[in-house]
C-alpha cells in the first residue's frame, strides 16, 4: 500500500509542478497577447506565491487534524476548477486572480505530501521517499514540457491548461479510491496522542523552536534554493529561447533533459545521504553535510553559465546545478520533521512556506534586473544568476555550521513499518 501512495504522491507532484510551471512554458504566446512587458511578467509570476505560504500553513496545519486523504482530495479538486477556468481568461488583471488563486490551493500541497509520505516509510527510507515526491514536482515541470509545448503550440496555451485540470481530477479519484489515510491500524492510537499534544503546545515554545540553529538555517537554505526552483520554472525557458538561441522544440527538450537527469542526481544525493544514516544514525554526516555540499557544488556549476555559454554546457550546467541544489528539498522536510514529530505537517509547512516567499520576490527581482539591462538582456540575465549562485553559496555554507538536528529520529517504532505497511 505504502508504495502505492507513494506513486500517487508523485504524480500529484508532477500535476502541482506542471501547474505552477506551465506559465513559463507558455510565456511568449501569453505576453503577445496581453502585450506584457519583463515587469508585468515578472508580476505574473510573482502573484502564483502571494498566498501560498499563508495556505500553505494552515492547509497543513488542517492536513494534521483532519487528515491528509481528506484535505488533498478537496484541494485537487479546486485546481480542476481553476484550470478550467483559465479558458475564461480576457486580460491581465483575470490572469493575475487566476495565479493568485491556483497559488493559494497549490500551497498545502508540498507540506502535506512530504508529512503523509514520511508516515509511511521506515528512517531508512524517509530520505528516498520525500525524494520520490520532490522528483515529481521536477517531472511535473520537465518531463511533460515537450508535451505542454506541443498543445500550447497546436491548440493554444488556455487548452494545455485546461488539459492539467482534467488530470487533476483522475488524479482526485485515484486517491481516494486506492488509498487509506495511515500505514497501520497501530497508527490509529498514534494520531490521537498526537491531537492531544497538539492542544498543549505554548506559541512561545514553538517560536522558540522555529528561532533554533537547526530550524532557522534549514528553513534559510531552502529559501535560497527556492529562489532557483522558482527561476527554472518562470523563466528558464524564455533564458533558453532568448539568451542562449533556442527555438521553442529545442527548449522544450532541453527542459526535459535537465528534468531527467535533474531527478537522478537528487534523488542519488538522497539514496546516498539514507545509506550513511542506515549506517552511523548520524544526522551531521549523512543528512546535513551531504547537502551542504551538494549545495555548494550546485552554485558553482549554476554559475558556470555565465563564462561558459555554449548550448550544450548550459544544459550540462543547469542539469548539475538543479541536480545538486535541489537535494535540500527532500531533506529538509525530514530534518524539520525530526524537530517536532507530533506536528510533522506544521513543520513541513513553516519549512516550503518560507521558502516559497522567494517565489513572490524572485520573478519580480529577475524581471527588474532584465528590465535594467537595457537591450543587454544577456547581461539581465547573467545578473540574476550571480545572484541565485551567491545566496544558495552562502546559506549551503551556513546550513552546515549551524544545523545540528537530534541524534536520532524519536519514532522509533516507525520502523516496524517494513513488516506493517508493505
């Protein structure tokens, strides 16, 4: 069962992140016909994350009461109804509701996702299962971009909208009908113990905790990681048609390319990162310097791109840049979960939630610094990336200093769930 929710789990990923990234793809038709300039763009852009921290919270927060089954099954079907209604969309200011809104819904996904996967899996597996949703979210932007590129290109980018909306709600059906909400009856007395504490938790504690070492930096460095996811799916594929020369089937593959193997690298950082905790239980070395490096490689190679803009190492570049950088999203959650695991959604939620706050300032930062550069817009572009390379840099380097999680996961009995919910 376990493994079933987990591909479920994966593949809402991929419609979330195909949602949230087809706008990018369709970028060129969509500002030919409302006559959008960089900033106004960059705005489109900015508006899908104005809500979705808020939601994202408190959609987890409501996740951890009610139930994980539950709150995905309503918020999946909301985005059927948002992306049908794009067919709607005359102007700016409906395109902008219509971000605002999809963003608002979208925002509880993530958190939620990487709390119900991490119930359902044993620590030496946690690591590779939040891996697996991540990646979906990568597919859902690359994998099935020659695919959106293909419907904007033949039918218009209204219907490869709506086109996701119906996949939402196959999705919607395939969830309830072939899932259950926990691993193992067992879990059952677990969630009301967890209720109980819940109710007994002081504010002042929880911000307590949030303000620690271990809390504060890995909430950072997903911050700056996600400034880069946010820039790969709102404006990598106009930096591929307009500053590195490609035709729209090319970039269409070349996102593809960089999903794919984007995926692989992560999800090895990942697998490696669980073998060395299977092997010392060590949160340092397994969890925290692996992805400290894998940070900082990641900005280097991000940066590369500047010197060396041949086509083909852009692709190179971007591929190990993802790759490396994206490994604290799946790791992240598992530290922050660690920290408090009676509230795993709420932590998962402050953690993608703060992150995603980059997601309002980076589409806006980046089309003002493109908007700057003149008719440069090499140059705009060049700017952003230095920009990304330093900040991810530096908090990769912060988050290894300063976060030191608890030794051990305190569920210990979670490992029983190899014998109970296979």
């Amino acid at each position: 069962m376990r493994w079933v929710v987990l591909i479920l789990l994966f593949f809402g990923a991929v419609i979330n992140f195909a949602d949230k990234s087809i706008v990018g793809l369709a970028a060129v038709p969509i500002m030919k016909e409302f006559n959008l300039t960089y900033a106004e763009w960059g705005l489109v852009g900015s508006s899908y994350y104005w809500l979705y921290p808020v939601t994202g919270i408190f959609g987890a927060a409501w996740a951890d009461r009610l139930g994980a089954k539950k709150v995905l099954g309503f918020i999946m079907l909301t985005w059927t109804v948002l992306q049908f209604g794009v067919l709607a969309i005359t102007a700016l200011p409906l395109l902008i509701l219509y971000r605002i809104l999809l963003g608002a819904f979208e925002g509880p996904y993530s958190p939620i996702a990487y709390s119900h996967a991490d119930k359902w899996f044993p620590p030496k597996l946690k690591g590779f299962a939040n891996s697996v949703v991540v990646g979906g979210g990568t597919v859902g932007a690359m994998i099935v971009a020659p695919i959106l590129v293909s419907l904007i290109t033949i039918f218009g980018w209204k219907v490869a909208f709506a086109a996701l909306g119906a996949a939402s709600l196959v999705w919607f059906f395939l969830f309830q009908f072939l899932t259950k909400e926990n691993p193992v009856e067992v879990y059952e007395n677990v969630q009301k113990k967890k209720k109980q504490k819940l109710e007994k938790i002081k504010v002042k504690d929880f911000l307590l905790l949030l303000a620690s070492p271990t809390a504060l930096f890995t909430t950072l460095a997903y911050f700056s990681t996600y400034i880069l996811v946010v820039w790969f799916s709102v404006w990598l594929p106009i930096y591929l048609v307009e500053a590195v020369k490609m035709t729209p089937g090319q970039m269409g593959t070349s996102v593809a390319i960089i999903g794919v193997v984007s995926v692989c690298i992560y999800m090895g950082v990942s697998m490696a990162s669980d073998h060395l905790f299977k092997k010392n239980q060590n949160w340092r070395s397994s969890r925290v310097f692996v992805v400290a490096g894998a940070m900082i490689l990641g900005a280097l190679f991000f940066s590369s791109i500047m010197i060396f803009q041949n086509p083909i190492w852009v692709i190179v570049a971007m591929c190990l840049a993802k790759g490396l950088t994206y490994a604290i999203l799946p790791i992240g959650p598992t530290i922050m979960i660690n920290e408090m695991q009676e509230r795993g959604g709420l932590m998962t939620s402050i953690l993608t939630s703060s992150g995603n706050l980059a997601g309002i300032v980076a589409p806006l930062l980046t089309g003002y610094i493109i908007s700057l550069a003149g008719g440069n817009q090499l140059l705009g572009y060049n700017l952003s990336i230095l920009f990304m390379a330093i900040l991810v840099l530096a908090f990769g380097i912060l988050f290894a200093i300063f976060v030191k999680p608890a030794g051990k996961l305190k569920n210990k009995s979670s490992d029983n769930f190899d014998l109970k919910s296979s």
